[in-house]
C-alpha cells in the first residue's frame, strides 16, 4: 500500500474511536438537551423544547445557580492554593539530592490513588471522633476538638477542598520540577553575579521563564478542578444540604438521580461552553512550543 | 562566619519543610494502611500501635461484600481497555509522527479537547443507547466508554515516543528494501516498545481508578473495585478496617505500576505539553 | 584594583577529584587564562572565584577579602558564560541593564551607562530585541556588554567564544583583546583551545586532572613545556612524542637510527619532543633518517607531512611549494636547537644541559 493511502487507514480506527466516544455523545447530549427527556416518564418522551430547558436552569432553579458558584468558589480557590504550594514544593525539591529524590518519587503514590479513594480516605481523616486530622487539629486548636467537620457547611467545604488540593499538589509539583530543570541553570548563575539576591532571581529570572509551564499547570488543574466529581460524591456527595455540590455533581443529580436527561444535558453543554475556551488556550500552548 | 550560619540555617529550614510535606503528602495513606491491618475494635481509635490482623482482606472477598468479583471486573475491564487502545492508538500515533496528513492539527487537537469534556456530559447520552441496547451493567459497556478516556492520553503519549526515533533508522531500512508495513513491525515496534508498555501501564491505571462511569453504567454484575468501595457502608456507620483493607486493594497495583512508569507520569499527564 | 589569589584550593564530589589543593596567584589588571581539557578543573575553579561552588578546602581572596562565604552577588564580580546565560525573556537593554537594577542604580546613570556599554560592543541598533532574534555573535556581545555595564573587580569568562563559528571566533578574539586592554580589569579567562589562550593571556595556568601543570607566559608555555602534557596540549599539531633511547648524548629511535646529539650521556627509555615546524624535510638520503610518507595536506600556506616513523607517525611542517606524494620516501632534519626531552616514567622534562 502506498503511504499516501496507508497514513489515513492508520488514524481511521483512532478518529473512529474518538469520534464515537466524545464526539458523538457531544452532539448527541446537545440534541437532548433541547429535548424533555425524561426518563423517569413512559417511552422516554423526546419532543423538542427550544431553549426551554436553559431558560428553566437560568430562571427557576436556585440549585443550579448554587453549583455554578460552589464550583466557582472552589474552582479559584483549589487553583490557586495548589499552584502555589505545588511551586513552593517544587522550589524546595528541585535542587536534587537524595532526599528531594525520594520525596520527588514518593510524590508519584498520591497521584497514583484514584480521586474517588481520596475521597473515602478524608472522609476517615475528618470523622469527629476518631479522624486523624481531627485529632491533629482540636491538638492544635482546641475549640475545634470533635467538630462534625462534614455536617458544617463552611468545613465541609474546606475539607472538599484540602483533599482536592492534597491529591493534586504531588502531579503538579511534579510537572513545575520538570519545568523548573528546563530553565537554563546559567541564566540564574548570570543573575547571581548580576547581584541578584536569591528573592529578586527567582522574581526577575526564574518566575518569568516557568510562566509557559505554568500556564500549563493553570489551565490543565483548572479544567480538572472545573470537572470535579469523584472526591466530592464519595467525601461528602454534595452535602450537607447543597453546600458542596459542583455542577457535575449536579448535573449526575438531576440527570441520573431524578431522571431529567434533557434538562441535565442542558447544563452539561453549560458546563462545556467554559471548557472550550479553557482547550483552546491549552492547545494554543501547546503548539505554540511545536 | 555569618554567611556560612544563615546558610546551614536556610538548609535546616529547608529539609524540615520537606520533611513536612513528605509527612503531609503521605499519612492519609499510611493511615489508611495501619487501619487495613486493625480489628473494627481499634480502628476506632487513634492507635498507632496494635496487634495487627490480616483478618480483614479475607472479610472483604466474602459474603456478602464479594469483592473478588469486583477485582475480577476491574481487572478485566482495564486490561481490555487497554488491549484495545494500545494497537489503534499506536498506528495512528505513527502516521501523525510521520506522515503530514490533511487536517492533522484538527485531529490532534480535537484528540486532545476531548479528554477536558466533562464526564458527565458524555455519560448521559450513552446511559440513554445503553439502557435501550442493553449494555448497561456490563464489563463490554464499562470497556467501550472507557476507551473515550484513555485514547487521547494513549495517541498522544505514544506519538511522543515515536517523535522520539530518529527517523534515519526506518529511512535506512526502507532504502535497504524494507516496504513502510515491514518498517513499522521490525523497526518502529520493537523501538517504540518501551513506550507502548509505558502508555499502556499510565492507560491502565485511568481505567482502573474511572469511577463516574462505572457508577452510572453499574449497579450489580460489572461493578468496579472504585465503586464497591460503596458496599462498606453499613447502618451503623462506615465499616471503616473493610473500607481501609479495600484502599490497599485498590491502591496497592496502582502504586507499583505507577512507580514503574513514574518517569513519564508527567508527560502522560500533560499529554507532552510539558516535558 | 584587585588580584585573586587561591590558596590551597580543593573541590571534591564524593571521591571525584576537581580541584586538587591548587594555589594560583592572578595580579590586578591581569588577562589569566585556565587552559586545559574538558574535566580538568578550569570551569570548576572559576565557578568557585565567581561563588556558584563551593570549595570543599581552601581560600578564596579577591583583592583583600576572603570571600569564601559571601555569595556570588556580594563578590563583585562580573562573568560571561558559554551559553551566554542571557535572559531570554527582556530585551538586550534589559539585560545590559540589570546588573545596574538591581544595585539600584539610579535610571539616569542606567540610562548612559547601558548607552556607552552597547556602544563598545557595537549593539546600539539592537537594544530592543530579544535575545532570540539574534545571532551567535550579537548574543556574545550582550553578555559581553552585560559584564562590562559595571566596572566590578574582576571579569571572569568561561569559554565566551566556544559557540561561535571558526570566522567569528577570530574577529571576537580580537574585539576581546581590545576590550581588556581599554579597561583593564583583572580577567580570568577559561578555556580549552590552546590559540585563544596564546593569543589572549597575559600569562596561562595549563591544567589537567585538577592539577596546574604550569603556568607561565604564552611564551614560556610554548617555548619552554614543563612535562609531556604541557607539551602534547600546545601547538597544532601537537609536538611529535617519539619514543627511544640515549645513546652517548645521542638520541636513537626505537629503530635504531642514530638521529641528533642532544647531550646528556646514556639512558634507556626517553621521549623526544619535537614540533612539526622544527622538521627540516629533505629528499631522501640527505636527512638524518629515511621514512616514508604516510599522508600529506596542503593547508595552503604549509604542506603538513604525516610520516610513518618506525611504528609511530609524525607530522612535520614543509614550504607549500614542496611536492610529496604518499609512499614517496623522503630525508627528516632537526633542528637542535629546539629539541625537548622527556622521561617516559615521569613525563617531567629532562634537561641535559643541566
């Protein structure tokens, strides 16, 4: 077979593959999502609806503007807290060294564990009576002694959050290593003879050369933090009340729990509208480097 | 010797906060580990020390947790998921290393964009056509769907490997009368093999860990171990030396292959936007 | 105003050897050169001058301070590196400029100083582009330009012009020279290639296995090599190391061709230096030895005779007129006065005038 036939066989059954797992079930969810949809009626009516759907999620329904700003809240805040702890730990590990080396690998274990096991384990953590982290804390503070962290609204949030950050600092430290390697060492030899101190190298030299990288770890831990499902249904499924339901958690509550796939897809295609925006950005890193 | 005080100071301080961090990052699974091997007496208690058992990873493979058939799924479910990906992943991800192809960077990227569409969104349509043809709580529906997952990290893990063979040694092949198939099975593969097992390893740990899937397309026969993890809660609470026994079961392949692979972690993550 | 002396300089990794207790004095004003294969220690021994190693022993004086714990920044130092180490994120005003920023220079003597700095170096035209966008040539003026923004006590250079192409190299060799001679600032100067330290050095430390070998002025390095290594490593091509004997003051070749009276009475095992240019080629039968000719390369300005000598070969340097074709056997000369020898044993040099 010639090449200029054999390369477009190649990527047929990938293209195929990938068309049929997201491709399709993008349009498709699209489709319903101007639908009734319900499943939880006879026959699983289908008629179309125009924009009825997204004018009931913008207008009639509190729960849905609710999850817009958990997921925003911890969006920016899980975002934030891991990019920087993540660069502070990848500062602290990045000289080498036997004992950064193995830090550097034991950091792979956290990362290797499944988000919904993140989950179970905080949930363990924080148990007011015999949670470890519990303990730690009321050591430390004790008014805090034997709270039910997951009962508060506030707490439950915070413990949502420390574990989302927790499962992700090690993959992102990782990554700001690796990036902070590719900055050439004799750039910040230069600036150290300059009579840069150690604060103004990494301010005027270092920072500015990771900033490709870390506009990479920023989308990408973005569009993860953005997606957040797993930790939060196993950690605290939403709760209590409403407090810590992200909209995928919404969107897996209305459209699975209850039955309404039209009006679930609806918000999911609310949902991809952001993602978008956030692949293009990621991908126009990406091939700005290529 | 000011200078030489700060620095040892600096040093100190340093290896301290490391040594934090390591603490940090590590004892929710140390202490999911010492709970595993506790009675359900002192799991709820903060011991460090304890007479250990082993008791508990048998309770959980018996009746009614069953947990067997769960490792059996999971198993299965990740293995054949890879088994596929791995050899569709790995001819596309060699003609978009090699040849230039007509909307190429539309492929790669929109390859790549869909690895960021949330779970959810894909998920629901897919309940739909499974519910009607009968797919749902199956292992073939599990493999199918996870495919959506792994593929874009398997195609663009894998064409950075071959990115990484010089070309000169299949050019030298093809000019020694080699054809492009001959090429790619006696050259390109056995070359890019280390590669393929890395990618298939980072693929098989995605399939492994999925969870929103399974616990939307599940609910008796094809249930994962992420999933069963659900079956430990009990009336009275949280069975939490089970849950914990369960942890290690899920965790443990895990972390071996991850420590196996963790060289490429980050580009497999990244999918080679950082390398 | 300002000499560096090393004392007793050590730098150990594990059992890796570095620098090996070495003591160098460099007077003010001084253009050093640390010559020497890669991994002999010259890198290594700037590095720890400009503060980004530490010394495992030893002082480091610059001027009248021991600056052993002061970090690079405090030292005073300004330094060029082989890739340049430009900041690839300002502009080359920028990085002419940040040496001075950061001492919080005031913006107006910035201003003329980055002026008259880019202007030394012929970069005025380009303060506004990246590093990026400019040749090899132009991006070893900006670090040069970045060193010379200040008047620190010393300028340290480690390989500058190691990237260039052969032609550039030549001309910023020359800008160099000039350059140290308007400022006249103590230089030390790493390098590996044996015609920029000639060229350059006021005087040259050769180094090998963290060791100085000698050091001396070009002049006495070429003219007058301590041991084989000094010898073997300056000059190109490399002097002619031809293993024999002493016979009565007479060198004999392993062959056993009586070749030159050096003097010096018997011994069994000897090394005879000799350069190329200190071959006089004859035709055959007119020399002191007939030998064959193994290649020969017309350079244009010489023609360069490698010469199959017993079982070693030789290089030896003729007129460009002279017409020798490989096998032709011709007649070797040399020229007594410019003969060394060498014990094998020890590769120290022999003199037996002595």
């Amino acid at each position: 077979m010639r090449d200029k036939s054999l390369k477009y066989v190649l990527v047929l059954p990938a293209v195929f593959v990938v068309f049929a797992t997201a491709i399709w079930p993008l349009v498709e969810s699209l489709r319903l999502s101007f639908t009734v949809g319900r499943l939880n009626r006879p026959n699983f009516p289908q008629e179309y609806l125009g924009f009825e759907n997204y004018a009931w999620a913008f207008l009639e329904e509190p729960a849905f503007w609710n999850s817009v700003q958990v997921t925003a809240i911890y969006t920016l805040v899980t975002v934030v807290l891991t990019t920087v702890l993540a660069l502070g730990l990848a500062l602290l590990l990045s000289p080498g060294g036997r004992l950064r080396s193995t830090v550097q690998t034991l950091l792979i274990l956290p990362f290797a564990m499944s988000p919904a096991l993140i989950g179970v384990s905080f949930r363990f953590m924080f148990n007011p009576e015999f949670g470890l982290f519990d303990a730690f804390f009321s050591f430390v503070f004790p008014p805090l002694a034997h709270i039910s962290w997951l009962s508060d609204p506030t707490l439950a949030f915070a413990v949502v959050v420390m574990a989302d950050v927790w499962g992700w600092i090690p993959f992102l430290t990782l990554v700001l290593i690796g990036g902070l390697a590719s900055v050439p060492r004799d750039t910040i030899e230069a600036a150290q003879v300059d009579g840069a101190s150690g604060w103004r190298v990494f301010k005027d030299v270092t920072l500015p050369q990771l900033m490709p990288v870390l506009a990479v770890v920023i989308i990408l831990k973005t569009i993860f933090s953005l997606k957040t499902f797993d930790q939060i249904y196993m950690l605290t499924n939403g709760g209590p009340g409403t407090a810590t339901q992200t909209l995928s958690h919404y969107i897996y509550f209305s459209g699975l729990k209850y039955g309404q796939i039209g009006y679930s897809a609806s918000v999911a295609w609310l949902m991809v509208i952001p993602m978008i925006f956030l692949t293009y950005l990621y991908a126009k890193h990406m091939f700005r480097k290529g | 010797m000011t200078g030489k005080q700060k620095k040892q100071f600096w040093n100190a301080l340093q290896v301290i906060l490391i040594l934090t961090a390591a603490f940090i990052m590590l004892i929710p699974i140390i202490w999911i580990f010492l709970a595993a091997f506790k009675t359900h007496v002192d799991v709820y208690q903060l011991k460090v020390f304890f007479t250990p058992t082993i008791e508990n990873f048998g309770t959980v493979f018996e009746s009614p947790y069953h947990l067997g058939d769960k490792l059996y799924n999971s198993t299965v479910v990740a293995g054949v998921t890879v088994l596929f990906a791995i050899p569709i992943a790995t001819c596309a991800a060699y003609s978009f290393s090699r040849f230039s192809l007509t909307g190429e960077m539309t492929m790669l990227v929109m390859i790549l964009a869909t690895q960021f569409v949330p779970a959810v969104v894909i998920i629901l349509p897919f309940f739909v056509m499974f519910r009607d043809i009968g797919l749902l709580d199956t292992r073939l529906g599990l493999i199918l769907i996870n495919l959506a997952i792994v593929m874009p990290f398997a195609i663009w893990m894998i064409k950075g490997f071959i990115d990484g063979i010089p070309i000169e040694t299949e050019e030298a092949a093809m000019v020694d009368g080699s054809t492009r198939i001959q090429v790619i099975l006696n050259i390109v593969l056995p070359m890019a093999a280390p590669g393929l097992f890395t990618a298939g390893i980072f693929c098989f740990i995605l399939a492994w860990n999925e969870f929103l899937f399974a616990l939307i397309l599940t609910n008796k026969d094809a249930v994962t171990l992420p999933i069963g993890l659900a079956l430990f809660k009990a009336e009275e609470g949280d069975l939490w030396n089970l849950l914990s026994a369960a942890g290690i079961i899920i965790m443990a392949p895990m972390f071996v292959l991850a420590l196996i692979i963790r060289k490429h972690f980050v580009q497999g993550m990244t999918m080679g936007a950082v390398r | 105003m300002a000499e560096i002396k090393l004392e007793k300089l050590t730098k150990r990794w594990g059992d890796f050897i570095g620098v090996d207790n070495q003591t160098i004095h460099i007077h003010d004003k001084e253009f050093f050169v640390l010559l020497g294969p890669s991994g002999c220690g010259k890198t290594t021994t700037m590095r720890m001058i400009a503060g980004l190693e530490e010394p495992t022993d030893g002082e480091i004086w610059i001027g009248d301070r021991m600056v052993n714990d002061e970090l690079p920044k405090d030292r005073d130092v300004a330094m060029v590196f082989q890739n340049y180490g430009l900041y690839p994120h300002m502009t080359v005003y920028d990085n002419i400029a940040y040496p001075l920023k950061v001492r919080k220079t005031p913006p107006q003597e910035i201003e003329t100083r980055v002026a008259k700095a880019a202007e030394q170096v012929e970069l005025t035209e380009f303060l506004d582009r990246k590093p990026k966008a400019m040749s090899g040539g132009q991006r070893q003026r900006v670090a040069l330009a970045r060193a010379i923004v200040r008047t620190p006590l010393v300028f340290l250079m480690d390989e500058p012009l190691s990237n260039l192409d052969a032609k550039l190299r030549v001309t910023m060799r020359a800008e160099l020279k000039h350059l140290s001679h308007e400022l006249k600032i103590t230089t030390v100067y790493v390098t590996h290639d044996q015609i920029e330290a000639m060229t350059l050095a006021d005087r040259i430390a050769v180094m090998n296995h963290g060791v100085v070998q000698q050091l001396g002025t070009p002049d006495e390095i070429y003219n007058n090599p301590e041991n084989i290594f000094v010898a073997s490593f300056i000059g190109s091509p490399a002097m002619n190391l031809i293993q024999g004997s002493l016979l009565d003051g007479w060198f004999v070749t392993t062959g056993g061709t009586k070749l030159t009276r050096v003097g010096g009475g018997d011994k069994e095992r000897v090394v005879l230096g000799v350069r190329a240019e200190d071959f006089i080629i004859t035709d055959a039968g007119q020399g002191d030895i007939d030998v064959p000719v193994y290649a020969t390369e017309n350079t244009g300005e010489s023609v360069l005779l490698t010469i199959q000598f017993g079982k070693q070969r030789v290089s030896a340097k003729g007129d460009r007129h002279l017409d020798k074709k490989i096998d032709d056997i011709v007649g070797l000369k040399v020229k007594p006065e410019h003969l060394y020898l060498f014990d094998p044993v020890t590769e120290k040099r022999i003199r037996p005038g002595q």
